[in-house]
C-alpha cells in the first residue's frame, strides 16, 4: 500500500514548514510540498498549514496569504472534506479564509509569548485528535504574539455547546484567549486549528519538552488508512 | 483621480491592548485627562476617475474582502476633501 500523502504548504514567510513535513515523515506518511502560488494540490490525502510569518503578517496575521492561488483549492477542498491542519500562522489563516470562525488577535498584555505550554484535548472525534485521550493534558510549545481567539458570543456558545473547542490552555492562558481557548474545529471535524505546535513536539532530539504532538500525525495517518 | 480613505477599528466590544497601552503611557508623559484609546488603521486608495457611488461602492467591496476583517474589525470608507 502506498503511504499516504499529507501536504504541506509553504507561504513566503512560513517558517515551520520543513518541521511538519519533518513530523509527517516520521509518522510514516509522505511529505508533499505545496507551493502557495501553485493552483495544485497534488491529490493529497490531508493538508498542514504550518506556522511562521506568512507575508510579514502585513495587514492582518494570514489576511493577504488567505487569497493565495493554493487557498483557491484548499478552501473548497476542505468544504469538501479534506483534512486540514492549521498551526499558529495556519490557524490565522483559517480564520481568515473563514475555514473556521473567530480571529486572533493581539495577545493581552502585548508580550509575544515563547514557552512550553499544558493543553487539554477536549474533543477526540476530530480527523486530527483521534489517537488522543478525551480530557488528556500534553505539553506543546507555543510562540506567537496574536493568538487571542475572540469571537462573538453566539459563535463561542455555539463552539463549547457542539463540542467544537478541541483544545484548551491549561496551567494559565498565554494570551488572553476567550474561554482559554487554543484551538477549534470546523463542524465536519476535518478542519483544525491551533495555536500550539505539535511539529515542534515529535523527537526528543530536539529538546522538545514532550512528544505529544505525534498524536495529531498519528490520528490522521489512522484515519486515511483506514478511509 | 480621487482619493478614497478607509478607516479600519476594532469593533468596540474587541479588548485592543494597544491602545490600552498607549492610554497607559499617555498620563507618564504628563497628558492628563485621557479617558480611553483606540488604535486602528486607516488606508488611502487612490482611484482613477471620479470618487462616484460606483467607485465608492467598490472601495466598500475592497475594505469588506480585505482592508478589514469584519469578525473583528469595523471600517468606513469616505472620500479626501
């Protein structure tokens, strides 16, 4: 049987990108590079949107990437069903493309944060989080300086009461995020996103603080060999 | 040609730590009697021809797609003088 094919898209400005591709390959998966100019997502079975400074994060974190020749695939693919993952950058631009609802926005207190930081896994159900424990806590890095999920009343209402907030902070919330929120999921479950970093967390080579974040690869390598 | 002003804010109900900061350093360099501010950012677009309703109407589209992110953000579109 042929590996399965997770792309990974790099934006001008992405920075985390050979790490996932990195963590995707150690999964056991391939890694297919997606050039965020190309109309072409090369058939690949799930997409990882990795972090960094996409455009300088000029405008808005995410808003000018957002409108990429690639988004023009990926956004209808991922309506479609295609398994998406946005880290940190790839978050803000799923927000931004209106993948996911709510926005980043400038932490509070205005200090880009860089830390080890304790994350609960609220919900398993999702194409990315299935190799996790309901309630399990793991240890992700985090760094960014917007990453304040807001969103308006009705919309995290409707995230915490659909079960669609798959990740929160915990042992104090870095930024000032609604609800200590650290990630979201589309109501499909096949889109997520995150401000931590799982492909920062894969090799104890590193000096990562954990190897939590091979849950994320393994869950999406379970799903697409068993689709 | 004419030129067309964009002003983009966070919507009121959005926490703008930036401008809280700023509020912050206001009363240190001794400008008493600020209450409150907010940042935000304003864009000039110049347009070839008229600022008509037509022009303007596109510049509302531009502010809507991209100047602004309308989850958060407010914005008004006016034209220079």
């Amino acid at each position: 049987m042929n590996a399965a094919r997770v792309g990974v898209v790099t934006f001008p400005g992405t920075l985390d990108d050979q790490d996932a591709a990195r963590a995707v390959r150690l999964a056991g998966a391939e890694a297919v590079p997606l050039w965020h100019a190309d109309h072409d997502l090369k058939g690949v079975d799930a997409v990882f949107l990795p972090g960094g400074f996409s455009y300088g994060d000029y405008l808005r974190c995410g808003a000018i990437s957002r409108f990429a020749p690639l988004m023009d695939e990926l956004i209808p693919a991922a309506r479609a069903g295609l398994p998406v993952l946005g880290t940190c950058n790839g978050f803000q631009i799923l927000c931004e493309a209106h993948l996911l609802p709510g926005a980043l926005t400038r932490n509070e207190g205005l200090h880009y944060i860089c830390r080890d930081q304790g994350i609960r896994v609220e919900n398993t159900s999702t194409a990315w989080t299935s190799d996790f424990e309901a309630g399990q806590e793991i240890v992700l890095p985090v760094k960014h300086g917007e990453g304040r999920y807001v969103a308006d009343a009705d919309t995290v209402s409707a995230l915490e009461s659909s079960g669609r907030v798959v990740f929160r902070y915990v042992g104090g919330n870095p930024n000032g995020s609604l609800n200590d929120i650290a990630g979201i999921a589309n109501e499909a479950g096949n889109v997520v996103g995150l401000m931590p970093h799982p492909e920062h967390a894969v090799e104890d080579l590193t000096g990562a603080p954990s190897v939590d974040g091979r849950g994320f690869f393994t869950s999406i390598l379970k799903k697409l060999v068993n689709a | 040609m004419a030129r067309v002003i964009v002003d983009v804010m966070l919507k009121p109900e959005i926490l703008d730590p930036q401008g809280q900061a700023i509020a912050g350093a206001l009363p240190r360099l001794g400008f008493s009697g600020v209450r409150d501010v907010r940042q935000g950012k304003r864009f000039e677009v110049e347009i070839e021809g008229e600022a008509d309703e037509a022009a303007l109407s596109e510049v509302r589209k531009m502010a809507e797609t991209l100047l602004a992110n309308t989850v958060i953000e407010d914005f008004t579109v006016r034209v220079e003088r």
